[in-house]
C-alpha cells in the first residue's frame, strides 16, 4: 500500500518513515522544513521513497498528493518543547489548526471524487490529558477531565475533534494515537526556538533527555533540573512508538479508535537524571540544584497503555537504559558539530 506522511522530516516522522519503508510500503513524505531547516535522511534515496518539499496549509497540494494513497499519517504541526508553549502560544494554536484543517479538507475531498483513500491516521498527544486529575489517563478520559491549559495541548485536543467531526459529517475513517514522551536520534535545535539557559548551559530544545544530556556531557556540576525531580514521565523509543503508529494505520480494529502510544514504564526526572549522569560520570557523585519549573510543565503523565496491547497487540518494549545507550553518543556528536 502507499501512505502519504505529513510532516515526515520531523522527529518522530523520520522514525515513522523508516518503519513504513521497512515494511514494504510506498511512502510519500511532505514538509516544508520549518522546524529544522533542511535535513538529510538515510532514507531520502530509498526507492520507495518519494519527498515534497511543501505545506501542508496549500489544500490543493495536499490534494494532489492524496489522489493515489491508501493511507494518511497526519504528524505535520508547529511543535516544540515547554518554551515553545510560551514563545509561540497564538501560532501553535492558529497555524496548527489552519494544518489540520487542511488535512482534512483534502481528504474529504479526494474520497468524494473516489480516491482509493482508505483512512486518515492523526497523531495527537499526551498533552491532551494536561489537566487530568486521573492516573493512569486512559483513553476517553481527555472527554472527561478539565481542557488542557496550554495552547497547544488544547489545539491538539482540537485535532481529536476534528477527526470525529470529519467522520460524523463526511464518513472520513479515522485513527487517534497519542505519543507519550519520545526518545531517541535526529532531534536537534529548532529554529526560532528560544534560548533558555539552566545554570551555566542554555537548554537545546526543553526536552529533558537531550538538554539533561549535553548539560551531564558539558560538565555541569552541580546538575541542573527544572522543578523539584519528582515530575513522571513515560520516556518512549521512537522505533517502538513508529511500530506502534504503523500497526494502527493497518489495523482493521484501529478504525475510528484512539490509542495511548507508550512504554508501560513511569520515570521521575531525578531518576532519569541519575541514570544519564552514570552512564556519562561513571560512580560519582551527582548532586543537584533545583531550578523554578515552566508553568505548562505537567506533574504527572502516566497513560493507560491496555488499550493498545488488547486491541493492537502493540507494547513498547525498549528500556530507558538502551535508548540512552543509543542517544547519548549521538546528542555527544550533534553538540560536538553544533547541531545543538
């Protein structure tokens, strides 16, 4: 089959893209390199391969690319780490909702003319649960709990309505997956982005395993962390969140469901930072300050991962210990060439 991916020069997109090519699919790759700039791929000159350089907001671009696949992975969106959601608070809002629309117009109307399009697939986020008084936050629960806060954990709330709406009106199947907290390689400083320093080192994107990362690696001593440490997290390899993504496009029980996307396992920051600090220092010590945390930075976000193991038969199997064996080396050469 042939699957269109939205946004698929992006971190997880990559991830995603190497999957469907593993698998034997056609891919079609749109993006207008905004995050990044350009960016080289391993898999840029596969065969089955194809990318456009351009915007998701052009509808009628987006319907020509539309017109011969089976499938659509909608990742494209303005995202970025915590200082994002303050920097950008309108544009995360207006641009990712001008995406989304987008998106679905031209699937709407692809599938009117008789377009083999089979299905929409929408990669949300956990940050749809940002208000959730409720752990494990199962699926559904995002209907149930306080909106979120930020602008852009409601805008991707927005896009789970969309795909609903587009459904309910125009018969428009649909997927929902909501990643939790990827890591691994290929991330690097956004454009744009802005500088926020910790301590002695300015933060690369506010993504705590690569800025916790280049600042054990630059030596810094006692070791910065935002908030008090306590604050969980499900850190989720990228390959298995791309498993996970492309069995639900497949699947014929994802149809017009949602799915939490995570490793079963909770972190708390201190932990993480201990971890990584051992694998860079060895038996020192590691002591730590304790700087004031950004107002969207969520206390708590611990999915319900049942759904995607019963239905998908999908589980996150990566540990934290062998994804940072893989991404430390990596974030050690991209600070070393200056790519963060």
């Amino acid at each position: 089959m042939k699957v269109l991916v939205t946004g698929s020069a992006g971190f997880i997109g990559g991830y995603v893209v190497q999957e469907l090519l593993r698998q034997g699919w056609d891919v079609v790759g749109i993006d207008n390199y905004s995050k990044y700039g350009p960016v080289r791929h391993s898999y840029d000159d596969h065969q089955r391969y194809a990318f456009v350089e351009g915007d998701v907001q052009d509808t009628a671009l987006m319907r020509r690319l539309m017109g011969d696949v089976d499938h659509v992975i909608a990742g494209a969106a303005l995202i970025g780490g915590i200082t994002y959601f303050h920097k950008y608070a309108y544009d995360l809002l207006a641009q990712n909702e001008r995406i989304i629309a987008s998106t679905c117009d031209a699937a709407i109307a692809v599938r009117r003319e008789g377009a083999p399009l089979q299905k929409v697939t929408y990669l949300s986020s956990s940050m749809v649960f940002e208000s959730t008084d409720r752990w494990p936050s199962a699926e559904g629960d995002q209907r149930l709990v306080p909106p979120p806060r930020s602008s852009y954990g409601f805008q991707k709330l927005a896009v789970e309505y969309f795909a609903q709406a587009a459904w309910d009106q125009y018969q428009l199947p649909f997927t929902i997956l909501r990643p939790f907290n990827c890591v691994g390689i290929g991330e690097r400083r956004a454009l744009g982005d802005l500088e926020v320093w910790s301590g002695n080192v300015p933060l690369a994107m506010s993504h705590v395993v690569p800025d916790l990362v280049q600042k054990v690696i630059k030596g810094q001593d006692p070791l910065h962390i935002l908030g008090d440490g306590s604050q969980v997290r499900h850190y989720t390899y990228g390959g298995d969140l791309a498993r996970g993504i492309v069995r639900a496009v497949a699947h014929p029980k994802a149809i017009n469901e949602d799915f939490n996307l995570s490793t079963a396992t909770g972190t708390t920051v201190t932990e993480l930072a201990q971890e990584i600090w051992t694998k860079v220092n060895g038996e020192r010590p590691m002591t730590v300050v304790n700087d004031p945390a950004f107002e969207h930075d969520v206390q708590k976000r611990v999915p319900c991962v049942d759904k995607a193991k019963q239905v998908l038969g999908f589980e996150a199997t990566t540990t934290l210990s062998d994804m940072l064996d893989e991404t430390i080396p990596w974030i050690r050469s991209a600070v070393a060439s200056g790519i963060l």
